[in-house]
C-alpha cells in the first residue's frame, strides 16, 4: 500500500470522483433525453473522451510513470479538453444543458487536471526532465510497475470504469435505436 500523501489522494479521492463524475454526467445526459436530442453524435463524443482519460488511468495503473507517460498523460488531458469543448459546443445547440450538467462538467474538467498535477508532483524529476531540466534525464521507456498497486484497488478500479464504459455504450446503443426510430428528429 503506497503511503506517499500523493498517491493515497490520487486512488482514494482523485480516481472515485472522477468515476464519479462520469456517472453524474450520465444521468444528466438520460435526463435531457438525449437519445431524441443531439443523439449517437454526442454520445460517440463521451465514448471518445472516456477512452482520452481511460487511457491516461490504465497507464497510470500499470507502467512505471516516467517522462514519457507524463507527456501521454499531458497530451492526452489537452485532447480531451478540445473534445470537450467540442462536446459542449454540440450538445448546447441540440439540448438544453442543465446548470447541474454544468457544474458536473466542471468536475470532469478538473478533476483530470487534479490527477495529473498530482502525478507530476509525485514523479518531480520526471516531470522536469520532460523539459529537460534537474537532474534526471527524461526516461521514455515503456515497463511495468516496480511496485504495483494493490490487486482489490485495481480489480475496484478496473470494474467501475467498466461499468462507467457500459452505460455510455447503452447511451449509444440508445442513441442509436431512436434514430432507426426517427432519423428525421435529430439535428444532422
């Protein structure tokens, strides 16, 4: 179990809301209907930006973070911050985008930046020598963890991102059957 202030925030308060987050988004999504509203479009936004930050989460579980998973991390929070905004720029035109959708994606903004000061934080030589600066040079190598997080942490993990993944494919799948239903009803 890591005792490192850093980490402990990051598993046990960064990564559940986050998670969290998700699942919030996702009834405000079903709230605004919007399988007859901006439909399958949006929908494959939110796959998209799940696997920009799931991407980023499983590599933070699994690899030894060095330079060069910081710099995959920092690329990928920047790519999920314009589909967001592409996101939000879609969805505002089709939907009605509650105040609480709002704030929950503030959450899903943030939160994310959250993980990702604190991982740069917790590997500081790293993250300097991404930028060629301290003491350490930037190791881009690809290799598992020294120490890996412990197994129940990891299958908790695993499991609630899968299922999190699951109900934004049944909003897709959703999606999906209302425009077979009424192609005509939604925005192209």
């Amino acid at each position: 179990m890591p005792q490192d202030p850093t980490a402990l925030i990051l598993m046990y308060f960064v990564v559940p809301l986050w998670l969290l987050a998700g699942l919030c988004d996702y009834l405000c999504h079903r709230a605004t209907h919007i399988a007859s509203t901006s439909g399958s479009k949006e929908s494959f936004i939110h796959l998209l930006m799940f696997v920009e930050l799931g991407l980023p989460l499983l590599a933070a579980i699994f690899l030894e973070v060095n330079a060069l998973i910081i710099a995959f991390m920092i690329v990928m929070f920047l790519l999920h911050e314009v589909t967001a905004f592409w996101d939000v720029s879609y969805a505002v035109s089709r939907r009605r985008v509650t105040p609480l959708e709002q704030h929950v994606h503030s959450f899903l903004e943030i939160v994310p930046l959250l993980g990702l000061t604190l991982i740069a934080a917790r590997h500081w030589p790293q993250f300097l020598a991404l930028f060629g600066v301290g003491a350490e040079s930037a190791r881009l190598s690809l290799g598992w963890k020294s120490e890996p997080l412990p197994p129940a942490y990891v299958v908790a993990v695993l499991t609630s991102a899968t299922l999190l993944g699951a109900l934004y494919l049944e909003e897709l799948a959703r999606c999906l059957r209302a425009e077979r239903k009424a192609p005509l009803a939604l925005h192209p």
